[in-house]
C-alpha cells in the first residue's frame, strides 16, 4: 500500500499538479490540513481533495475561512493577516457552496486505518489542532509523549509549520510532510511524504512556482501582499515565520 501524505497546499494548483505528475495513482491520500489562504486557486485545490483523500482535517486557514465571523486565521503575526484576509475573501468567493459545505464538514482531527496500519491526522497538535509552532524534529522524546500519550495510533500526521520533519520514537512515527504550497524550509521546491508498506519517506518535489507567481498576480490583490507572497514562492522564505 502507497500512502500520499501531504499539508499546506495553501491553493497552489501548480503544485498539486506536479504531485499528480510525479506519484500516479496511490492507494490513498491524506491530508494534514490548510487546503487554502496565500495562494491563487483555492477551488482546483479543494475539488482535488474531495474527490482524492481518504481523509482530511481542517487547518487554521481552513477553518477560518469557514467560520461566519470571516476573521483571519488563529494564531497569525499580525504581518501576515492582511495577506491571509485577502486571499481567503478570494477563496470564498471563488468556492462553490458545496466545496465551502465540504470543507467545513472536515474535522479537526481524524484516525483511518490503511495497509494495517492507523494513521492519526492534525494539523498543529492533537492538543492544539489549530495552532502553536510545535517541531517534531527538535521536541524531546517526553515532549512528544506528552502530546500523544492519548492518541492510537502507528503514524502521526502533522503540518502547520510548513517545514518536513520526520521523528521515530518507539514504535510510532510523526511526520510533517513540510508544505506542497508554500514550502518555508529555505528552497522553493515542494515536500510531501510517501508511507510505502511501512517505509516512511519525505520527497521534495520541483514544480513551476514562477507559474504559480504569475496566477497570484491576476488575482487583484493588493500590491504589497502580491509581492510578500510573490517572494515566498520564488525563496521558499519569508522574514517571519508563516503559520
């Protein structure tokens, strides 16, 4: 069984497109969260996965973008809620209501058993779905007891942090799969993760992130937020750290 892991696609069609180039026709995908905010194509993206993951769980973008307050996302820098404000305003007009219905009916967490093994999917952390900037790559090992002393489960799925990371402990696994979208580990190119019968992989993937610059720039936002995200596509950077 080849499991697709992926986070954050953040409405990047061009990514998700060389995803589906590169890993044709997996058993099952699972998604970690944030299928839109920053990027230009929120529906492609979200009609993708409702028709390709097994299971999916909502991000913070995901659930702020639901919510009747239409407030930005939790737990943002306050640089960044412009830039998170304006393109979820675009994702909501562009979602069709049955894909705005679809995602909101995501939960905040999930646990799906595929290939003999269980899968448990969040966002951030099981305690904290949507928020804090947890790293499984640096927590000590009774930090992450802690977090998932309650949890059942062989593979952990996180994301939220846009940076991959893959972290054994005993007999489980946490993965960050890092961020199809908007990738923030210092290279542009794109990171999901492969389960293949037990073996766990992160694969970084190059895809045409000038083409997905150039879709931010006919979306009509504002200049200067055009420009903040324009750059982080181009870097895999950003002078504060993009939740």
């Amino acid at each position: 069984m080849r499991v697709i892991l992926l986070a954050d696609i953040h409405a990047n069609w061009e990514a998700l497109l060389a995803l589906q180039r590169a890993e044709q026709q997996p058993d099952a995908v699972l998604f970690a969260g944030d299928a839109v905010g920053y990027g230009p194509e929120p529906a492609q993206c979200v009609r993708w996965l409702r028709g390709n993951s097994q299971a999916a769980v909502q991000g913070n973008h995901d659930y702020a973008l639901t919510q009747a307050t239409g407030g930005a996302p939790p737990g943002l820098p306050a640089e960044l809620a412009e830039a998170a404000q304006q393109t979820l305003e675009m994702a909501r007009r562009r979602l069709a209501l049955a894909d705005l219905a679809a995602l909101a009916a995501w939960p905040l967490t999930a646990t799906v058993e595929i290939g003999g093994a269980r899968f448990h999917l969040c966002h951030a952390t099981p305690v904290d779905p949507l928020g804090g900037e947890f790293s499984p790559a640096l927590a000590c090992e009774a930090a992450l007891e802690n977090l998932y002393s309650g949890v059942a489960a062989d593979v952990l799925v996180v994301g939220h942090t846009h940076l991959p990371a893959l972290r054994q402990w005993g007999r489980r696994v946490v993965v960050n799969p890092g961020s199809l979208g908007q990738p923030r580990h210092g290279v542009p190119d794109a990171t999901y993760a492969v389960w293949d019968d037990g073996r766990l992989q992160i694969r970084h993937l190059h895809y045409d992130h000038a083409g997905a610059a150039l879709r931010l720039s006919l979306c009509g936002l504002g200049v200067e937020i055009t420009e903040q995200l324009t750059a982080a596509l181009a870097t895999g950077l950003l002078t504060t750290y993009l939740p």
